[in-house]
C-alpha cells in the first residue's frame, strides 16, 4: 500500500503544457497561418539564379551573420513557383544558403545588363546584420511569452503554492504526521483534563487494539468532538494524540477547505477522505470545525448555493453516507458547540463530545508543574499559592503567567523567578500594566480609596463573596483602581450566593454616596456587571418572586423576536430594579456598620496604594467562614499525602 502511494501522481497540466507547445509549433511554421509551400519555401543557388535571370524577383535580403538570403517573389510569378496563386498572404520568398560575399558581383553583372535592366529592372539588394527570422519570431511572440507566465505565476498563487497550481486547487491541504514528522507531545505533556485526556486515550486504543472491542460486538467509534472555552488544550489534546498514536494522523483547519473558487471546498473535502482511506486506519483532526460546519439556513444574507454549505454537506456525506471509512476516525475542535449544525453532531457522526473545561484548583496545579520545568525558580515557590492566585485561568493563560513572570525577573536582572514576579505577572495580565505616571488630585485618590474599599470591607464581611486578594489604586490599564479576589469554584451557584456578589460589586457606589456625598463614573463597570447578573437571575434563572420558575433563555440564532410579551418585559425590568435596589441598601446598612474599618481600610490604601488580605484581616478579623477553595485545598493535600503514604508503605497516622 504504502508503495503506491509513493508512486508519482499524473498531472493534468502537463497535457496543456504539451498541446501549447503543439499549437505555438504550428503557429510559427504556418508564417500567418498558410501552409508551408503556400508562403515560402527552401530553393537551391542554381534555382535563385534562374528564376533572376527570369525577372520573377522583387527584392533581395541578403543576412550576412546567418548567411542566407531571401528572394521576394513578384505577385504575377507565384503561381510559376509555388505552383498556386498565394492570394491574401504577405510577400513569398525564397530562402537561399549561399556565401553572402557572392551575391554582390553576381547581382552588380546583371545591374550593368543594359538589356536586363530594360526589361525587368535593376535587382535591389538589402544587407541586414539581425539574427532574422529568430529574432523577428521573439519580438512577435514576446508578448504572447509573457502573458503565459504571468498566468502560470498567478494560479500557481491562487493555488496555494502547490505542484499543479490552479489543477491542485482542489486537492486537500491537510498536513500529514507519521513516525517520521510527528510531534513528539505525548500525554504526559498534557496536565490536568483527567476525563478528556481518558476519553481520547482510548480513541488510541480503538486504532491500536480493535479487537479487544469489536469481538464483543461493539463498534469504533467514528468521530470526537473537543468542545471547550478557548486555551484550554483542546489543540494541545489533537498533537497527543499524533504523538501516541502509531498510525498516520491528518491535521487540518476548518478554514482550509474554503476557497474563492466553487466547488472547491467540497473537492478538498473529498481528496481529504480518500487518502486517509488509503492509510487507514488513520486519524483525522479538523480544528475550529465552526468555520464550516456552521448549522445550515440561518444566514438570510446567503442562498442555497453558499460554499460553505456545500463544502458541510460533502463532509457530512463522507463521515456517514453510502461509503464506509473503515479505521477512519475524525478528531475535531470548537469552541463554539452552539452554533453546529444538528446534523454534525448526531450519532454516526461525532459519537461522542468530549468537553475540555477551564482547569480546577488541582489540575491548575499540576499545569504549573508542567509550564515550570524550564523556568528557574526560587525553591521556596509555593506552586499551591500560584494555583489558587490564578481562578479561571485556562491552560494557555497559566503558560503566559510563567512566561510573563520570567520576563519580569529578567527584567530586574534576577537570577531566578520568584514569588513576588509572578504576582506581578497575574497583575499585569488581569488588570493591564500599571500607569504611575498619571496624576491624580487627592480628591480623586481619596475617592478611589473609598470606592476600593468599600468593595473589600463588603466582601470580606459576607459568608458567599468572593474573598479579597489584594486591592490596589494604582491605575491599571483603563481603570483607576483595581481589586482581585479569589472566586469559588462552585458546580452550582444558589441565589444567596449570587446576591451576595451582588452586594460586593455595588460596594463601591455606596462607598462614594455615604462617604463623599457624591457619586462619579467609576462604577460603571460595576453597574454594567450587576445588571447582567440581575437581568440573568430574573429571566434566565427564575430567581425572582414575580417570575418564579420561568426560564426565557433563547438560543436561536438570527431570531428577532422576544420570547415573552410587553408585559413580561415591564415586569422583568421591574424585578430587575427592585433586586439592585435591595441589594444597594443593604451594602450602604453594612457600610455604616463597620464604619471605622471602612475608614481605616480607606486610609491605609491611601498612604501604601496597595493592600493585602493579610491587611484586611489585620482590620476586620478574621473571616468565620471556610471557602470552598480552601477546602479543596485541603481535601488535594490529604489525597497527595495518602498518594505519598501508598508510595513508601507507610499510613498517614504513622508519618504524622
């Protein structure tokens, strides 16, 4: 198998190539289309003098570098040579090789003929120094040349800079990985995604040992669809896969298939699935599959004919139609699940979907385990610290915090990373590099300190909000000021909850009214996240008394039409207000409550600009409540010390 497919492909554009130069042949022996012996034809020394001596010629051009001669017929004596009448052609020659320096006697002898000249004339004679006919054929031609290989430049480029150029243009992109090219990420590269990371595991297993499933009556499974938020791996998961997998592996993007040209996505779709059948059994990947397989119909703005749609439904044909793709199985990646067509995701087609999530507090830990092999670190690294300092970070984000935090300490000519640099580092990637060159007035500072402080003393001081981190008014990015907490990773979120981050985020607004007497446009940011979460509480979640229960999420795609009446919307405008409301005033009650704290949190951030949980607690004490982090937290140091126990055979109450 593999020997024929090493064999070279025919190429259709040698047969144009071939037929060009046929017809170019013809052309320039045709002198303007006539047959040869209609225009001129080849004659010997003795035959030229003959027919001079006869007066049947016109002029003579004598090509003293090629040493030749052409003798133009006269008009009247055409027939007499070439045995027809030359009509509608330019003037008939004869091409005569003899010495150049001859010709001239003979021609002056017969000038000097008193009766040859009055019958027939004196003969002209002309001297040229070109190359002739050649060069005459180049500068006719030149223009013709030219056009050709701007045209072959051009579909070579349309095509991709491929072999056949515009004959290729329908040949599939996808790059193969063997043994030979492939990369050499394994699993063990891939830290965290326990379940995804199972999941495709076996997609190996299926291809390595099918046996061990089909004997029982199961089948392969035929596609896998990697669905996650973007950085989290889903591409890193794929290059596993071709690492592990000892079968060839075609990686493609959803984007090469489509083309300016129609038709050609389609034909590369079905180039693509021919050669995997040829090494099946073989793996294929398609990343960002949303680029065409986008669910059919929903785009007014485009008809039946849409490439895209054409290049889905080919794909749609190959993965499960009429043809079988024995050992053929599709990897694909997404982060936009939402909007694939139906028929994409049915069973038969992608059997399974694989959902590659943003990484837990564990599996943040063990990224960083992964990311700082190569980064030299302080051994007092707290890598535990680190997982808990970035919540919602994906994969590639907890890359770029290692990354970053070696270039800081780079920067400050260190000679090994350490904690304080990657501090720096998840600042200056959530909140943007710090601007210590603005001025501000002391009012405006003061007014920041209040505002960030109202949002600590208010989150510090509720049992569901987000405990603070750090707070800081030094303005960063498009803010003034800025405070980070530490989100719980929760896998259901209560309506306590929700409100009391409700209450944290309008903190800083109630901060500004109670102590300044003035509000300003600081809380916008604020108030734009508050009203979304109120708005999903009521609408989406039925978390409101007027609304129970009611759910009026609608997730069709170009649907201009509100799924709930005028009065709906009136009264969920209304809940929406009444929630804030309730919610403001109860920040303003807890604010006058713990008055002194607010007041001394506010002044400390003033004089230092940046402040600490640690500072906090100093202020308000410490918190009564255990968050869920914490008690992750916990619960992994447990399982890694009975992980450690298992290893030497000692049980924990022993090493304790």
């Amino acid at each position: 198998m593999d020997n024929q497919n090493d064999k070279p492909r025919f190429n259709l554009s040698w047969i144009y190539i071939i037929v060009a130069v046929a017809l170019g042949y013809l052309f320039m022996t045709n002198d303007s289309g006539g047959t040869k012996e209609g225009a001129y034809r080849k004659a010997t020394y003795s035959e030229f003098q003959d027919y001079v001596d006869k007066g049947w010629c016109s002029r003579i051009v004598v090509n003293q570098k090629e040493g030749e001669l052409r003798m133009y017929v006269e008009p009247e004596h055409t027939r007499d040579i070439f045995k027809r009448d030359v009509k509608g052609k330019r003037e008939a020659y004869l091409e005569v090789l003899c010495p150049a320096e001859g010709i001239q006697p003979y021609v002056d002898a017969l000038n000097s003929d008193s009766a040859y000249v009055s019958q027939y004339g004196k003969v002209k004679v002309e001297y040229e120094q070109t190359d002739g006919m050649l060069t005459n054929l180049i500068w006719q031609f030149l223009p013709f040349i030219v056009l050709i290989f701007f045209w072959v430049f051009l579909m070579r480029r349309m095509g991709g800079g491929a072999g056949g150029g515009i004959f290729s243009v329908g040949r599939s992109k996808a790059k193969l990985v063997d043994k030979k090219n492939g990369p050499k990420v394994t699993f063990q590269d891939v830290a965290g995604q326990h379940g995804a990371k199972q999941e495709v595991q076996e997609i190996v297993e299926f291809l390595k040992n099918p046996q061990k499933y089909t004997e029982l009556g199961g089948k392969i499974p035929k596609g896998a669809l990697l669905v996650g938020p973007p950085g989290t791996g889903k591409t890193l998961l794929a290059k596993a896969v071709a690492g592990e997998a000892d079968v060839p592996f075609f990686s493609m993007s959803g984007s090469d298939f489509v083309e300016m040209f129609v038709g050609v996505g389609a034909s590369r779709v079905r180039d693509l699935f021919r050669q995997a059948k040829e090494k099946s059994p073989c793996i294929i990947f398609i990343d960002e599959i949303d680029a065409i397989g986008r669910a059919r119909g929903k785009n007014p703005a485009m008809g039946g004919n849409d490439e895209r749609e054409s290049t889905l439904n080919q794909l749609l044909t190959e993965m499960d139609g009429f043809g079988t793709n024995s050992g053929v199985i599709i990897l694909a990646a997404t982060n936009r699940a939402d909007i694939l067509d139906k028929a994409l995701l049915r069973a038969g087609r992608f059997d399974r979907q694989i959902h590659v999530d943003l990484p837990d507090l564990s599996e943040r830990h063990a990224i960083f385990n992964v990311h700082l092999k190569n980064v030299k670190t302080d051994e007092s690294l707290d890598i535990d610290f680190l997982a808990r300092q970035t919540p919602g970070f994906s994969g590639a984000d907890i890359a770029n915090v290692c990354n970053e935090a070696a270039l800081i300490a780079a920067r400050h000519d260190k000679k090994v990373v350490t904690k304080d640099d990657f501090i720096a580092a998840v600042d200056r990637i959530i909140g943007g590099l710090e601007k210590k060159t603005k001025v501000m007035t002391d009012e405006e500072k003061r007014t920041i300190a209040l505002h960030e402080a109202g949002h600590a003393t208010i989150s510090w001081n509720l049992q569901y909000a987000n405990p603070l981190v750090k707070v800081t008014i030094v303005p960063r990015g498009r803010a003034l000021g800025a405070a980070w907490y530490l989100p719980e990773e929760r896998q259901i979120t209560t309506k306590e909850q929700l409100l009391d981050e409700m209450c944290a985020l309008l903190g800083g607004r109630a901060a500004e009214e109670l102590f300044t007497g003035h509000i300003s446009s600081g809380a916008m940011n604020d108030l734009e996240r508050v009203t979304k979460q109120a708005y999903s509480m009521v609408a989406f979640m039925g978390m409101s008394d007027k609304l129970a229960n009611l759910c009026y999420y609608n997730n069709q795609e170009y649907s201009f039409q509100r799924p709930y009446s005028e009065d709906t919307a009136r009264l969920i405008d209304e809940e929406c207000k009444a929630m804030i409301a309730e919610q403001y005033e109860r920040a303003k009650r807890l604010l006058l409550e713990k008055k002194e704290g607010h007041a001394a949190l506010a002044q400390l951030l003033v004089d230092s600009e940046v402040i600490y949980a640690e500072d906090v607690e100093r202020i308000f004490g410490k918190r009564p409540w255990t968050s869920r982090t914490e008690q992750l937290l916990e619960a992994n140091q447990e399982q890694q010390e009975k992980a450690t126990a298992a290893g030497t055979g000692d049980s924990p109450e022993e090493k304790h």
